[in-house]
C-alpha cells in the first residue's frame, strides 16, 4: 500500500498569511495526488485533483503542484473560512490512502 | 445540484449488522464510481471501500475486507453498504462521496456522513 505523509500536523497563521501544506508518497504516484477540505461539522470539499487543476467553484487562492513523491497545497492569503483540516490522498492505485491530515488555525 | 444523502446509522452491539444507504442525486449515477469513506472519532480519513460505475468492479480496505460488501442499485440511484461482524474500531461518521469518473478513484462530492457507534 502507499502511504501518505503530511507536513506539519497543525498550523497556526494569520489573516493574509501564505500557508504551505506538503504531502510525501512512499512512492512514485506521478500526478495522481488529490487535496480535500474538511471544515468542522461539513462534508469534506474536493480542492484540487491531479496534483495541480483547481475544483470549479474553488476560490483561486489554493494552489498545488507536485509530482513523483512530494506535493504542495498552498493558500496565497488565508482567510477565516479555511479554517479547517486538509487531507491529501493519492488515486495512484487501490487502497486509496489518505494523508493523516493538516489542521490549519487562525 | 449534487445531493449525496446517507442514512441507516445508529448504534449496534459488537458482532452485530448494519446497512448504510446512499441516495444521490443531481448527477447521472450510472456514470459515476461511488466510494465510502469514514471519519472515527478524533482521527482522519480513512477509505473504507469503492465501487464501479457499472458495479462490475469493487474494492476493499484490509479493514473491512470479507466483513463489509459495497453494492449499487442503478435503477434507484442509491449506494450501499452492508456491514457485518461489527467491532468497536468500525465506530465512526461513514461519508459516500461520488468519483469524477468510473473508477473510484477520486472523491468529487460527498454527504453529509451517517454515524456508526459499534458498543455494548
């Protein structure tokens, strides 16, 4: 199975900051990295899928890049909405893991 | 609008049985691969078990595998999952989600999730 990695566990930023979430795989999944938004008492939000494509709907402030092993979430200016818990999850090959997810703080 | 609406959870002892539900709408089901997904309490997401568009195709977690069974009723737009031999660790929100595509692969929308508390 792959296993996914995230850095750091929990965050804490200000309003406006720049936030960086990584995600490692164990191996190679080549662009089959997803990211999720998980908001307190919400569904869990697709972002991003494919490492980089931006989910329609989703504010232009979330960003992804990566490919191979090591991913990068990134929120250009943080806002009291993204409060939240992100997960990354590969769709490389079955079982589907999830990181163990970031949660990030105002 | 995409409507994911699970149902069927509750509180059941240890050894015991289960049946989720999934309703959707707003898509056209028999396109999509549906996938559970649970949350336990305090901990992340965990991938429980995804199924093909066709249903011709489903996978397991080591988990859940000969305990759980994933299934899909295409005439009623509704995914489900039964459940069996149930232990305490199963205690958790169960979300279905529907994929962008066929394989199950990827997550696109989700419920609202159905709480399961295995517990004597």
């Amino acid at each position: 199975d792959i296993q996914m990695t995230q850095s750091p566990s929990s965050l804490s930023a200000s309003i406006g900051d720049r936030v960086t979430i990584t995600c490692r795989a164990s191996q190679s999944i080549s662009s089959s990295l997803n990211w999720y938004q998980h908001r307190p008492g919400k569904a869990p939000k697709l972002l991003i899928y494919t490492a980089s494509t931006l989910q329609s709907g989703v504010p232009s402030r979330f960003s992804g890049s990566g490919s191979g092993t090591d991913f990068t979430l990134t929120i250009s200016s943080l806002q009291p909405e993204d409060v939240a818990t992100y997960y990354c999850q590969q769709s490389y090959s079955a079982p589907w893991t999830f990181g163990q997810g970031t949660k990030v703080e105002v | 609008e995409v409507q994911l609406l699970e149902s069927g959870g509750g509180l059941v002892q240890p050894g015991g049985s289960l049946r989720l539900s999934c309703a959707a709408s707003g898509f056209i089901f028999t396109n999509c691969a549906m996938t559970w997904v649970r949350q336990a309490p305090g901990k992340g997401l965990e991938w429980v078990s995804g199924i093909t568009a066709s249903a011709t195709i489903t996978y397991y977690s080591d988990s859940v595998k000969g305990r759980f069974t994933i299934s899909r009723d295409n005439s009623k737009n509704t995914l489900y999952l039964q459940m069996n031999s149930l232990r305490d660790e199963d205690t958790a929100v169960y979300y279905c989600a529907k994929g962008r595509t066929w394989e199950p692969r990827d997550f696109h929308y989700w419920g609202q999730g159905t709480l399961v508390t295995v517990s004597s």
